[in-house]
C-alpha cells in the first residue's frame, strides 16, 4: 500500500508537467502534489507505523513525525495570513532546501545495500500496480467527473509518477522490509521513463 499511494509527484512530477504541458497544468500538479505530500506525511506514515503495530502506535507514530507539525504550521500560517519573521524564515528555508538533497542521499545509502529482492514477484506486481493500474484507474476516475485539458493531463500524469524516495525513509524508520520498499521505488524510478513518455503521449492526443 505504502509504496503504491505515495508518489514522486513533486521533484519528477512537477518539472515533467511543466515541460509536458506548460504552466497551467503547473497549477494543478502543485495542488496534487500538496494534498499528496499531506496524505504522505499523515497516511502514509500511518500505513508505514501500522506494519508492526497496532492502531495506537500507529497514530503516535504520526504524532512523532516533524513533517506533521509542519504541515499543521503552514495551514494555520496561510489561513491566518501571518507573516514569519526573518529570523525564522532563514532557518526553515535552509531546512527545506536540504530536503530533496537529503532524501537521494538516503536513497543512495539504501540502493547501495540492496540486494536480489527476496519476493521479486511481489515487487513486480508493486511496479505494474504504480506504473500501469494507478494512472489508468486515474484516467478512468478523471473522465468519470469530468476532468477536461490541462486538470486532466496534470492529474493523471502525477499518478504515472514512480514510487516516492520518502517511502524508504518511513521504511526504515519504522523498520517494514526496507529492502522490498527500495526495489520498488528503484525500480518504478529506472521504468518511469519509459512509462511517463508513453501517458504523455497519450495525453497529448485527447
């Protein structure tokens, strides 16, 4: 579950929309990747806490998560219309910098001990259910209410995206098979390109 709900759709998902299909669908992959990355850090942590514990641990498992109180910071922040001062901005915008640079470093770590995954077959059903079943329910779903131009190619061209790098971090630090979640995401990441140019192509053509 953790591996197919989350991903990449901001640092692949958001630059490929942008030269796929300009700034207007821009805007609606940046709503999805938002809501995402929301979901990320509360489901998604959940699915990852709930793999070796129960439905308690699994909630203070969320509740330990920094992102959490982030994400929580930022919406009052913007409802509000509050204005940090510099002091704090400068902190938390290096912070945010670091973020993606910090997730491929631990990735790297990770990729460099990977090793023959020990169900392939489970990990290929991964890749097909990330790469192939998601964007393709996606664009039956996006039909369904009515998604027309460019909120239908960004929509269902963040769903074609592979398997998010942030997954191996929550599998690691709640120890679910790390290994299998790194072949997915290592995986999905080296067929992305061949499956994204293909869903772009297509939807080009609608």
């Amino acid at each position: 579950m953790l591996v197919v709900v989350c991903s990449n759709s901001g640092n692949y998902g958001l630059p490929v929309t942008l030269l796929a299909f300009g700034r207007e669908a821009l805007t609606f992959a940046s709503v999805y990747f938002v809501t995402s990355s929301m979901f990320t850090y509360t489901g998604g942590v959940f699915l990852a806490a709930s793999g070796k514990r129960s439905v308690r641990d699994a909630l203070i498992g969320v509740a330990s998560i920094p992102a959490f109180y982030g994400a929580l910071a930022a919406i009052l922040t913007i409802t509000l219309g509050l204005q940090m001062p510099g002091a704090v901005r400068a902190p938390i915008t290096l912070l945010s910098d670091a973020a993606v640079p910090m997730m491929i470093l631990v990735l790297g770590m990770q990729l460099e001990r990977a090793a023959r995954p020990e169900r392939p077959g489970v990990v290929a059903a991964a890749v097909v259910v990330s790469l192939v079943l998601t964007p393709l329910v996606a664009l039956g779903v996006a039909h369904l209410v009515g998604l027309r131009g460019a909120a239908l190619q960004a929509g269902v061209l963040q769903t074609s995206m592979p398997t998010a790098v942030i997954t191996t971090i929550l599998a690691v630090e709640f120890d679910v098979v790390p290994d299998f979640v790194t072949s997915v995401v290592f995986v999905t990441t080296l067929l992305s390109p061949l499956t994204v140019t293909l869903m772009i192509a297509y939807l080009q053509s609608v």
